[in-house]
C-alpha cells in the first residue's frame, strides 16, 4: 500500500529505459512483486510505488515504507554518505541476481533479468529522497531525455558528495617602489663645449723659440692682450734649418727601403724508374668434360584434359506464404503503398514477463494512416494511432504517435518498424525500441 507521496511529473518529460523490447516502467508493479516473492525485500524498500492518473500522461510516486522524509540535496553529508553505502550494497545484489536470470534457460527469466539490470536507472539526484534514513528513488527505470542510460548508476550521487574546492588565497600586493628622483638641469639651454679660444701669435716667434703663448677665450669685447717680454736668447741662422732637414732625409731613406730576400735556386728531384718485375702465371687445371647421358626414349607430349563443367544446381523457387507482406516492385518503385492496405496481426520475437508469452500486435492501415492494438499481461489492451510512408531508397517505414494507452492507466512503449523486400519481394521487418534493442517481426494478412 502506497504511503507518502514523494513525486510528481509528466511522463512526456522523461526517456523510458527497458530491455528484451520492453520498458521497465510498463513492468513496474510486476517487477516490485516478482522482488518480494524471491525475499529481496531491501531492493524493493528502495523503489518508490508508481500511480498514473487517469489520462495516462502523469505519474505520482509514493514511498514504500514510512519515516520522516528528506531530499538528498537537503540531507546532510553523513546521512548521504550512508545512503549511498546502502545503495551500492543494494545494486551489488540487484546485478548478481540479474545475471543469475539472464543464464536461466526460461525466457520468461531472462526478459526479467534484462529488465532488471535497468531498472535503477533514475534522471539524477533531485529524484532520489530518504526516508527514515533509507534511499527511495523515484522515476525509476527513466533517464532525462535525449540521454542514455549511465554506465555508472550513482555517479551523480558520488558527484555531489566531492569536496568543494578551497578558493586561492589572495596575496596582497607589494608597495610599488619610490620613483627615482628626476634630475634637471639648470641651465640645458647653454653648450656643455666652450667656444675654441682664440690664439694670438706675435712675429718674433717665427725667428725665435719663445715659451707657448697665452691662450685667451674670445670674449664679446675682448681686453688687449697683455705685452709679451721676451728673454734674449741665442739667434740660430734660418738658413740652418733646410740643411739639416736634408740630412736627416739621406740618413733615413736607406732604412726605410725594403729588405729583399736572396733568391733560392730551383732544387731538381731525381726521378728513379722502377725496375720492370716479371710475373709468372700460375697453372690452370684443366676441366674434365662432364659425362652426357642421352634418353633412352622418346619423350611424349600428355594430352590436357579440358576440366568437365560442374553439373548446374536445380533453381529452387521458396513459395510465398499465403498471408505475408510482399512489396511489390512496380509499388514501391512509384512510391506507392497499396500493399500495406488492410488488417495485419504482427508477431514479435519477445515474451511477456508475466504470461511468458509475445505480446498480441494487431495493425490497421489505409493509405498510411491507421491505428495499432496491443494486448500484453493480464489482457491489458492499449491502442495508438499509427502512419507509414516509404523512403526514397525503398524501405518502409512505420511509427506510432508516442507510446500506446493501456485500459489500466499505463503506457505500452510502441517499436519503429523498417521493413525491406527480400527474396520474391516478401517484406523482411524489424522493430526498433531504442539504439542497443531490435528485435525482427512478421506480418500476417488478416480478415479484421
């Protein structure tokens, strides 16, 4: 019996996940139930009890067992931190007893086992609440849409339980140092070179040597030079001073001229022929002939047997089954599909959980337009509307609009149908529930 109401939401707004060609939510009470009878009492205490409303687009989640209940976000971290110990024990037995089933030799297991091994699935951790402690999750056997199902079912739990990183401690910065002192001159404008001074010669330094005169810097109005007193010295005769430039220039001419090296005479090699040696050859042996044999026949030409054809295999026609699909060619090449036109039971290769036995499937399509009725459990009927059309490579196609609406509130996951022409154009068909599940089908031609 349900208890507290833990969640509510449409079901338009989630994926459905399942195995064997069925969804787990479709199965939810029978897999609650099917826990119980084999005592594992701790696995169902942690899947919520679902209700659909009456129009078959809303579902409430109730909590199976009583206690004061908390959201996993609201719970604090020791309380999460043992709820998620207590899941991963639970999920631990959850796996081992699916494969368990999935090994039995009973179909009817293994569609279980299958089921099973999705039925943890939930959209995240907004979904999951404690009560009294313990883990209950809701929309179970759901993921969020456009999503596939986790490898890992409670990495989005563990996520939340990571330690939050610490922010950078903030470093204050250092003083910025003075700026140095600007240095100005004074006076930039005036030249860092004096003016070049200018220098006065007198007459008598031309006949006599006198001391290096006074160098005075020229000045907007400059002073008169003071009188220069001259020591009386000896006179030395101008005309001595070409005759001792000539002397110096004959003594050091011959020291500058060049030294030139004695010239070496050619050194003439002697060249000694060598000798002639004379080499005598070696003997060489001489070759025995090799003895000949000649046949002792003539030799005969075998004749080449042509290879005998293989005697041609008789072309065995398949007969077509009165009652099966067949695309006709001229058809399906005008992009026509009269031949679906009609009442079809189709059959699928997958069982029922409860009875064990393939659900029952019945088409009705005119001009690509139809509906589909399904029976499935306990004589649970679900009916959808439908519509087909051919693709411009000459597969045909078949979908439903959504999942089917079951008498008891539930919702039937309807598959995507491909068929193709096979041999004699008789339609080879497949169902898609999702990307890892696809299953093969038949059709049949029936009188409703």
């Amino acid at each position: 019996m349900a208890k507290t109401l833990l969640r509510s939401g449409n079901l338009d707004d989630f994926q459905a996940v399942g195995g064997g060609g069925q969804a787990v939510f479709e199965s939810a009470l029978q897999i609650r139930e099917a826990l119980r009878l084999r005592k594992q009492q701790a696995i169902v205490d942690c899947l919520a009890i679902p209700q659909v409303n009456d129009e078959g687009d809303r579902v409430d989640w109730y909590s199976p067992v009583d206690g004061a209940v908390i959201s996993w976000k609201a719970a604090d971290e020791d309380a999460r931190f043992r709820a998620l110990r207590l899941l991963e024990s639970t999920l631990s037995s959850v796996e081992s007893l699916s494969k368990k089933s999935l090994q039995s030799p009973k179909t009817a297991q293994q569609l279980f086992g299958s089921l099973l091994s999705k039925a943890f699935q939930f959209p995240g951790e907004n979904f999951l609440f404690l009560v009294d402690g313990k883990p209950v999750i809701t929309f179970w056997g759901f993921v969020n849409l456009n999503e596939n199902a986790r490898e890992d079912i409670l990495d989005c739990l563990r996520a939340s339980l990571l330690p939050v990183p610490m922010p950078a401690a903030e470093v204050e910065p250092e003083p910025e140092p003075e700026a140095a002192p600007v240095i100005v001159f004074e006076k930039a404008d005036e030249p860092l070179v004096a003016a070049p001074a200018t220098v006065n010669i007198t007459a008598n330094d031309l006949y006599e040597a006198q001391p290096a005169p006074v160098m005075t810097a020229s000045e907007p109005e400059p002073e008169p030079a003071p009188t220069v007193v001259a020591t009386k010295k000896r006179r030395v005769p101008l005309w001595s001073l070409p005759v001792a430039a000539v002397v110096v220039a004959a003594v050091a001419t011959p020291l500058l001229w060049p030294k030139r090296a004695p010239t070496a005479e050619p050194v003439k090699a002697a060249v000694v022929a060598a000798a002639p040696v004379a080499i005598e050859p070696k003997a060489v042996a001489a070759v025995e002939p090799l003895p000949l044999k000649l046949p002792l026949h003539q030799a005969e030409v075998a004749e080449v047997k042509a290879p005998e054809p293989a005697p041609a295999e008789p072309v065995v026609i398949a007969a077509i089954p009165k009652d099966a699909l067949v695309m006709e060619a001229g058809q399906v090449k005008s992009g026509s599909t009269r031949f679906l036109n009609g009442s079809w039971r189709v059959m699928l290769d997958v069982t029922d959980p409860i009875t064990g036995k393939p659900p029952s499937m019945r088409y009705q399509i005119q001009n690509n337009k139809g509906s589909a009725r399904v029976v499935h459990g306990d004589n649970v009927v679900c009916r959808v509307e439908v519509f087909s059309g051919l693709h411009s490579n000459g597969e045909l196609l078949i979908k439903t609009r959504g999942n089917a609406r079951c008498a008891d509130g539930s919702r039937y996951p309807m598959p995507e149908i491909t068929c193709k022409a096979g041999t004699s154009d008789v339609a080879e068909c497949s169902a898609r529930y999702d990307a890892k599940t696809v299953v093969p089908l038949t059709f049949r031609k029936t009188g409703a």
